[in-house]
C-alpha cells in the first residue's frame, strides 16, 4: 500500500555516504516509501542498494542530470502525495518525519517544509545549507536563520519554533507533489544550487506559503558532492541567483536590482580571485556569460505576478561585511 510520503534521495557516486546514512533512513522512516534515484552512477552504489536494502526502490536516471533535472526525472515515476528529497550525506533522526507531516495537515497552503538541519561534524551548530529555515535580503541574498553567509550559530533552542520562511533547504526539502508538478519541478538549467531557493519563490508568486519546523531535526554532512570551496559552485551559485532573480522579481525593481548585483559581483570577483584564487574570478565571468546566455529562456519563465514584498532584511552584505553585524 502506497504511503503518503516518498523519501527520495538522489545518487550520484555516493556509495559510501549510502551505506553510512541509509540505515537511519531506513530505521526512522517507517511510514515513509524509500527511494533512491541514481544519477547513472559509475561506482557500485546500484549493486550495493539492490544487496543490502532490498525494500528500498532505485529508480536509474539514463544520464546525469545534476540536482535539478535528476530529481525532474525520477520523481516522474513516484506518485505519493509528499515528496522529502534528502541528501545522501544527511543523518535523520527519530520521529523527523510526523511533525513535518502534521504541520501540512494544518493548511493546504503550505506547499514546502523544512526540519532544523544542524551540522554532522559540529552537532552544537546550524549547518551552512538551510540552517533553520531560508530568508532572502532585498538585493536577492539568501540567507538563513541561524546562518548569514559563512557564520554558523550555535543551537540553543533559539529556533526551536514552527515558522513562516522565504526557501526551505534543498539537503531536506519536503513538498506536496502537486505544487512540485504545478511548477513545472526545479529549473533543470540550474542543474545544481539555488534550484529550491527559486521553486519557493515561485510558489510564494502564486500564494503558496514555505515554512520551517524546530520539531523535527537532521545532521547535514555538507559538500558530499560539490566542495564549499569549489570554484564551479562559485560560478552555479552566481549564475543561478542572477537567473532567479530575473525569473521572480516584480518588474519595477528588476532593472536597477540586476544592474546593481553584476557590479556587487564584480567587486566580488575580485575578493575571492585575492582569497581563494584565479579559479573563483574566473567563475564569477563565466557565471555572468552564462547568465547572459539563458537570458531569453529564463524571461519566458517569468510569471504573470510577483509579489512587490519579497525580502526579510535590508542590505544584507553591507551590514555584514562592513557594519559587523
């Protein structure tokens, strides 16, 4: 008998992050169908799941899609009325999924969920990818309760509430499966970073609310698949935000707000070609070409409305990197 809710962890050479997290999944997740949807995998990972979790179902991708355009693909094929696409490098914990499940129970207009997602290695701290739940500043900067940029808060209960936010964490993401199609699934073009930050918007343009609980908690390891310091996240991340800006800001703001965020990324380019390297400048103009290329596709996504409020906090990196706050 089908469940309400599909677990479903999308795999791409994880074989190691499935044998050491799976089990709790397994464990904790008993009024849940488990999946696993592999990303043609070149290591044993099918292998290894169709010996030692045969309840478990694998659903094979015929090439890889990255984050985006891998869950598109393999959720087509799961027909549960909630989806929670999870990280394979996630520890779930006991009784994780009941509030998340009783918290959609109370209104259909909450299309998305996120858990509090602490860090692995630093079990005290909120980790970096959806913290306690996403907000976004008013030049389009994500951040999180419990995360602003790369400072990490210690838990102590502070966000142990059930909450209205902007994006629910891509590493633990639940969603009614009929908003997911509704919306057409991520942007496939994404291909990974900033894909859930956009689907949430888009549904917020449409009425739908994204809302975060401190009831039910996971453990992120972080970087399973794409290094934090990785120059081609450098370059995702940029080029995504800039295309998800265009896609779902209301048009009033949208010329000066771009403009203003291509120089932002120029100066920033320049800071992380001093820190981090050549590789991060590089990708910083390789992300405003590659912006620059999608551009026409990504107009024709734009929506007929887009809310005028979209932001919590108001110029976010300035008061950060150079008030201090």
């Amino acid at each position: 008998m089908q469940k309400k809710l599909a677990v479903a962890i999308l795999n791409w050479n994880g074989r190691n992050w499935l044998e050491k997290f799976l089990p709790g999944v397994v464990q904790f997740s008993q009024n849940a169908d488990i999946y696993v949807i592999d990303n043609l995998s070149t290591d044993d990972s099918r292998e290894f799941l169709n010996t030692h979790f045969p309840t478990v179902k694998v659903i094979k991708n015929n090439e890889n899609y990255g984050f985006a355009g891998g869950y598109n693909e393999g959720l087509k094929e799961i027909k549960n009325e909630y989806y929670c696409l999870l990280n394979s490098d996630v520890e779930v914990t006991e009784n994780w999924i009941d509030p998340v499940l009783e918290l959609f129970e109370k209104s259909d207009s909450i299309s998305a969920i996120q858990p509090k997602i602490l860090s692995y290695t630093n079990r005290n701290s909120f980790e970096f990818a959806g913290a306690a739940g996403g907000l976004i500043d008013n030049l389009g900067y994500p951040y999180c309760r419990g995360r602003v940029f790369d400072d990490l808060e210690e838990d102590k209960g502070q966000y142990d509430d059930e909450t209205e936010i902007f994006w629910a964490s891509g590493c633990c993401f639940f969603i009614r499966s009929k908003d997911f199609w509704e919306q057409k699934g991520f942007d496939a073009r994404f291909f990974a970073h900033q894909e859930e930050i956009d689907l949430c918007w888009r549904l917020i343009n449409t009425g739908k609310k994204i809302f975060y609980t401190g009831k039910s908690k996971v453990y992120h390891v972080g970087g399973g698949t794409l290094n934090k310091q990785s120059a081609q996240k450098t370059y995702l991340n940029i080029r995504n935000n800039l295309s998800m800006m265009l896609k779902n800001l209301p048009f009033p703001k949208l010329i000066g707000l771009i403009f203003f965020r291509l120089c932002l990324d120029g100066v920033a380019g320049i800071y992380f070609g001093l820190k981090q390297g050549f590789p991060h400048l590089w990708a910083v103009v390789r992300a405003h070409f590659g912006f620059y290329g999608q551009l026409p596709g990504t107009w024709k996504l734009r929506q007929n409305h887009q809310k005028e409020q979209f932001y919590q906090s108001k110029w976010l990196i300035f008061r950060h990197f150079l008030g201090g706050k």
